[in-house]
C-alpha cells in the first residue's frame, strides 16, 4: 500500500503554513524541524467507554512532536446512523463533525472505521459538488486513522517501544477495506521489542459486529464472534490488538464470555505502555 | 421456507443447523483459496478485473444498443428471439413452445432465471417433466429445494442425504459414496437426455456481435442440453450481454477463477442458433428467452445500477461472514449472499418482504473487494438500508433511537450531558466494569458478549489534564 500523500511534501507545505506563529517557531528551533498540528477526532465510543485509548493517542503524538488539540464541539462521525440507513440523522451529526474540525490541519483518530466513514461514507451522503460535499471532501482528505498517520505521515516505523508478550492482531475491516491503511499496525507492531506477533488464521474475515447489525442480527453476529474469539485464542497469544475499539469490544465481550484471560488493547494502548 | 418469514428468523434457524454450517464453510474456504490461488495464476489481475468492469459499465450504459445487436444476430442465425418483461411472459413462451412440440419432457442445464420464474413448476403444471442435469441443481431439485449457492446449489447437502435423495429416486438403495452416488446420476440423467423434447439452458454471457450464447459448466451437461433434444431454449437476464468475443474472453478469465478457483470451466460452449443446413448436429430450433422480471428497475435507479454489472461467479458469497453462517437458504429467495441481499429487494420490488436482507450485513466490505467486476456491494447495501428507512418501513423504537441520536449527537453540550446521565443510570447494571446481561435493548449483543460500562470520565472530562502534560511524561494522572 503506498501513500497517496508523499510526507516530505506534505511536510514542507506544513511547514510553510504554520511557521508564522511564534509560539511554534520556538517549536521549531527547540526541535529543529516542522511541528504538526493534530486535531483529535477521539470517536464517541472512546470518548464514553475507553478513554485510556484517547490518552495513549495523544500521549503517543506528543512524543513524536507533534502538537495535538482536541475540538471541543465533536461528537461523532455519524456512522451509527449512516450505516442503519437514517441518512438524515447522519448528516445532522456529520455537520457538525465538519464544523468542529473545520481549522484543522490533520486529523487522526484511534478508529479506522470512523476515518473510514469520513473517507468514504461523507462521499456516499454528500454529492462533492454541494458546498458541505466540498469542505466534506476536503476535510476527508486531511483524515487519518492513528497508525496510518504515523507510518504514512511522520514515517515512523521504530517506536522504540518494548512490549514482552505473545501477540495476535485483528486487521479490521473498514481499517484495511474502506481507509486502505495495508500493513501501518503491522509495521509498528513488528518493531516493538519483546513482542511476539503470531499469525491470526482468518484474521481478514470480520469480527461480526457491524453496528446495529450486532444487536438487530445478535445470533449471527455472535456466531461470527465466536469464530473470531476462538480463531484467537487458538493462538495462544496473551494479547490482542486491533485498530478499532469497535471490533475489540465485540471479540474482547466474546472472549471474556468464554472465560479467555486474553488481554485486548487497542494499537495505541500497547505502543504507549511499551514505552512507559 | 415458510412465505412470510423474516430474514433474521430464517437466520436464526439456518444457526440451529449444524451440519448446514459446517459444509457452508468447508466449502466457501475451499472456494476461496481456490479463487485467491487463481487470481495469482494471473498476471495483472487488478488490471482484468479493470476491464472487466469497464466491459459490465459500458454494455449497461448502452443496453438497448446491445439488446437489439444481439436480437438482430440471433434472428440472422436463423433462432428465435422472445423478450419477457415478468415472469409471467417467460412462462407462457415456453409452456407454448412445449405445447407446440407435444413435449413430454424437458432436459436443464444450470439457470438462475428460470428458478426465478420458477420455470419447472410451470413445466410441471401442464404435463411436462422437467429434469434438471447439472449435478447439483439434480440433487436440490430431487430434494424439491432452491439452491443455496449460485455456482454450488448443493453445497448444503452431504453424501449421506444425496444417497437417501438418489436411493428414494430409484427405489432402490445407493450407497452413500462418490462413485455409486456418479454412477447412478450419469445412468439416470442419461435416460434423460435420449428421452428429452427440449432443451433449457440458462446463458452466463450472450455476445451481441456473434448473437452466441456462452455456458460455462464443469460437467458436460451444458453440451448434451444444447445439442441432443430437437429444441433448444436458453434462458437469459437482459443485463447479460457483452459485445464482442474478444469481451467474452476477458469473462473467461475473471468468472471461473472468481467463481470455482478454476482458470477455466472444463466446458466452455458456446451456441450460435439451431442446426444450419449441412451441419450435421445441433437442435432443429433455437429460441432465446431475454427477462427482464424487475431487472429495468435496477437499470433506471442510478443508487443500483452498478448491480446489474454482476457476472454471478459467488466470489462474494464464499467470502461473507454472514453468508458462511447461514448458508443461502436464509436469503429466502433465489440469489443469495451480498449480491442476492442488493438485487432481491429490486427485483421482486417488494420492500416489506424483501427488505429486511441488507439488514443481514456487517458491512465489512469484503463482497466489495472480491467482487470481480468491482460492484460495492457494501456502498450498495447501504443505499438500500436508506431505501427502507426513507420509505418510513424502520420500527418505531429505532427511529426514536436515531432521533434521539440526532438530538444528542448533534450538540456537544447535548451529549456531554446525556451521556453522563446515561453512565450514572447504567452503573446499576454494572458488574466488574461490564454490563449485566440483561439490559434493556442489548439482549442481541449480550446473549453471546459481555457489554463493557461506560467510563466514568469520559474522554473530554480528562482533556483538560491530559492538555497540560508535557510531551514525553508518562503514565500521568489522565489514565481514566
Ligand atoms: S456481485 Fe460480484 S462477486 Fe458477487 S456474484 Fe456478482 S460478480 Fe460475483
């Protein structure tokens, strides 16, 4: 998967737009090179359920340099309601998404699926010619899910983290189908000290979640979960990591439901308490 | 099947059926190494599946153009050319066909659209038997099912219940494995083909420069259908057209290895009207039958279009989670799967029964990434969702869910609020950081999952602190 946004240029361009203000030209020659100005897009579901998620995000980014703000006005893509077809409540919700991250220069999020509605689902509910179909598009282009944005942004690749335990990860599906983020969470994972990566058999197929479809269709998304929960814990791994909250809190509530001791943590989570 | 049952009810049956998901899935994965396998056997086939795309969009754009070429061709071959709007007209042309001929019996090879006109019913009803020689479709037909797979409408059934089929067949028993369960079907279905008055093929491709009709099979059937009984009828939807041989050959390639993991069919035959003088085989008439049966529906509706560039290869039944659950009995009709869940609703047009099956995904995408011609079969299932609810068919309860969600979510102050009051209310069915199992509107989810509690601080509670750390500081007081 290669980038579609070449991080020198990109970089250079940043550059040149935020080095007006003084208080990051101090940035700057503290740290000799271009600070990035982030916007935290947290996501509803961990903003209400797994804020230590948000945490290790920002923790993350500020270690990297980069200069990370959080608008207050956000609430939600509007995914929920996207994906059950209430297209109108969708685009009530979305609107206000584009207006608190209006100023941003990037914004990341701790969700490929979230990032995968702005991407791609902001096109599905606005025609790119409407004036909010434009600021849509141009916001959706300024969008990141958090490990693709530190591979395919800051090129980071080492961390230097150090994390002993037997790992599984889950590629999620709107992650690696709907963003295209390939292999950036493999990339990261791969340099963390101590971590042993096993190979997930079926790891390509869904979780069975699916919004409202887990709770509408339950039996058959338990039935999916179940496959997945038992595909993980065949690994043995002590550890799994995902992308998306989403998908883990439907393995991980199926994984606990068996009794697995396996502990599930989001890709930030783990970078950030191996470099604890 | 029962008529009027729900997709979430036939569901939840097809769960119950252990044996039916066991196969469901043995042979889905086998479809899908076996397709994985043949897409590298091909050099660039990002770029085939390009064209194939380009060939599906461009004979769509210009179907009457393509109708009328092919109409013209297959009427200089000297065949027949019907065109049907409804399932009734499909029935009535062969039925006549069959009375004229005094048909006594009808040999098949695979067709989906004369399942969905339920051809062999009516065939049945004015004295003729029709017989169905295409393996599979044999077996289902014996078992007086539809089929559960496009390119495998037996996948369902293990040797043991087709042997109890066959032996109930002959009146005799048949034992239970692969060679007595070939042999008596090769010996049965041959009675069959020497008997038979006419021919009913379906058609996976029609070439309008040709006015051909192209059968991919793996059995042979194809052949001796098209060209053993004095008459040949071959069914086609009207979107199945590409125009040129050249075209036809681009399909050779992306169908089998989408469909079966196969490079190629190990028939591929290809028909161009009745005998001709001097040939010394081949049926006395060619009658092609093009049905519409809801198919300009699609066409005229620009959300649903892209649906009609489906070539029916069932890569993206083999690789849906939902599918391999459930099998394709559950999708109630014809077609099943992703594909069966975006056309169904359309072709039947009939939101209140039909609605419900793009309901019956998660949306995760991977219809759309194994679909060789590039429909987003998940783009498309949400337009349909947005179909259903527009039309005012969601239940009450969610649509006061979602305008609750509009109203909450649609301010952050809003939201701040509501979702602290919901936290404080759900810490009594909090246990060990979950939710109790029986929360009110959860029962789907936590009949199988643990649900987690709502943080106690939510995110933007810790921002403040969070803001004032300095980068590098580790574990500091945020940690919810
Ligand atoms: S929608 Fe695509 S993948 Fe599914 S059957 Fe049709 S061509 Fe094959």
């Amino acid at each position: 998967m290669t980038s579609t946004y070449p991080a020198p240029f990109i970089l250079s361009n940043i550059y040149d737009k935020i080095k007006s203000t003084l208080q990051r030209e101090e940035w700057e020659a503290a740290r000799g090179t271009a600070v990035l100005r982030v916007s935290l897009f947290v996501t509803c579901l961990v903003d209400a359920c797994f804020p230590e998620v948000g945490v290790s995000a920002v923790r993350l980014l500020r270690r990297l340099g980069v200069e990370v703000d959080f608008p207050p006005e956000q609430t939600c893509c509007g995914q929920p309601a996207f994906n059950a077809g209430f297209h109108r409540e969708a685009g009530a919700v979305a609107q206000v998404w584009l207006e608190s991250f209006a100023d941003s220069d990037y914004i990341v999020t701790p969700s490929g699926s979230c990032a995968g509605m702005i991407r791609h689902g902001y096109g599905e509910l606005w025609a790119g010619t409407s004036p909010v179909g434009s600021l849509a598009k141009e916001l959706s282009e300024k969008t990141y899910e958090l490990s693709q944005f530190l591979v395919e942004i800051l090129g980071v690749r080492d961390l230097g983290a150090r994390f002993p335990a037997k790992a599984v990860y889950h590629p999620s599906c709107h992650a690696t189908r709907l963003l295209g983020i390939g292999d950036a969470p493999l990339i990261l994972l791969r340099r963390v000290r101590g971590l042993e990566l096993v190979d997930l058999p079926f790891a390509e197929e869904c979780c069975g979640f699916g919004g409202t479809f887990s709770v509408k269709f339950g039996e058959v998304s338990g039935a999916i979960a179940t496959d997945k929960a038992r595909n993980v814990m065949g690994t043995g791994a002590d550890v799994l990591v995902g992308t998306d909250m989403g998908c883990l809190m439907n393995i991980g509530g199926r994984l606990r439901r068996l009794g697995s001791p396996i502990r599930v943590l989001h890709l930030a989570q783990l970078l950030e308490e191996g470099l604890a | 099947m029962t008529p009027r049952s729900t997709m979430k009810e036939r569901a939840s049956a097809a769960l119950r059926d252990e044996f039916l998901r066991r196969a469901v899935k043995t042979t889905t994965d086998k479809l899908f190494l076996g397709r994985r396998l043949a897409q590298q056997s091909y050099e660039d086939w990002e770029r085939l599946r390009d064209r194939g795309r380009a060939i599906r969009a461009h004979v769509i754009d210009n179907l009457d153009f393509y109708l009328g070429r092919l109409t013209d061709r297959v009427r200089a071959n000297g065949g027949q050319v019907h065109l049907c709007r409804e399932a009734a007209d499909v029935v009535r042309v062969v039925t006549e066909i069959a009375a004229r001929r005094g048909a006594r019996s009808v040999i098949k090879s695979k067709s989906m659209v004369s399942e969905e006109v339920r051809l062999n019913r009516a065939l049945e009803e004015i004295g003729v038997r029709a017989v169905e020689t295409d393996l599979g479709e044999y077996i289902v037909q014996l078992a007086g099912e539809m089929p559960s797979h496009i390119i495998g409408p037996a996948i369902h059934k293990n040797r043991q219940q087709i042997a109890e089929l066959f032996s109930r067949e002959a009146g005799r028993p048949v034992a239970p494995d692969t060679e007595s369960l070939a042999a008596f079907a090769r010996r049965r279905l041959r009675e069959e083909f020497l008997r038979a008055d006419i021919g009913i093929t379906g058609c996976n491709f029609a070439v309008a420069e040709t006015g051909s009709v192209c059968l991919f099979t793996n059995e042979g059937n194809g052949r001796m259908v098209t060209s053993l009984p004095p008459v040949h009828i071959a069914v086609m939807g009207m979107e199945r057209i590409v125009p040129t041989l050249e075209d036809l050959e681009v399909m050779m390639h992306l169908l089998p290895r989408s469909g079966t993991g196969q490079k190629l069919t190990s028939y591929v035959t290809i028909v161009s009207g009745p005998r001709r003088e001097g040939e010394s085989d081949g049926p006395e008439e060619f009658h092609l039958v093009i049905v519409d049966n809801g198919r300009s529906r699609l066409l005229r509706d620009p959300r649903f279009r892209e649906a009609l560039y489906c070539i029916r290869c069932g890569a993206c039944l083999n690789v849906c989670p939902v599918y391999r659950q459930i099998g394709g009995h559950a999708y109630g009709w014809v077609y099943p799967g992703p594909i069966g869940a975006v056309i169904t609703p359309l072709l039947q047009d009939d939101l209140d029964r039909w609605g419900d099956l793009p309901f019956a995904s998660t949306l995760c995408a991977a219809c759309s990434e194994a679909c060789p011609v590039k429909i987003p079969l998940h783009d498309l299932l949400v337009r349909h969702r947005a179909r259903y609810v527009a039309a005012g068919k969601a239940g009450m309860a969610e649509r006061a869910a979602f305008r609750a969600f509009r109203r909450v979510f649609g301010a952050a102050k809003k939201y701040k609020v509501a979702v602290g009051a919901a936290e404080k209310l759900l810490r009594l069915w909090v246990r060990d950081g979950h939710m109790a199992p029986r929360v009110p509107g959860l029962k789907g989810w936590t009949d199988s999952r643990d649900f987690p509690a709502l943080a106690r601080r939510r995110f933007r509670d810790l921002w403040p602190e969070l803001e004032k750390e300095s980068p590098g500081q580790k574990g500091g007081k945020a940690h919810g």
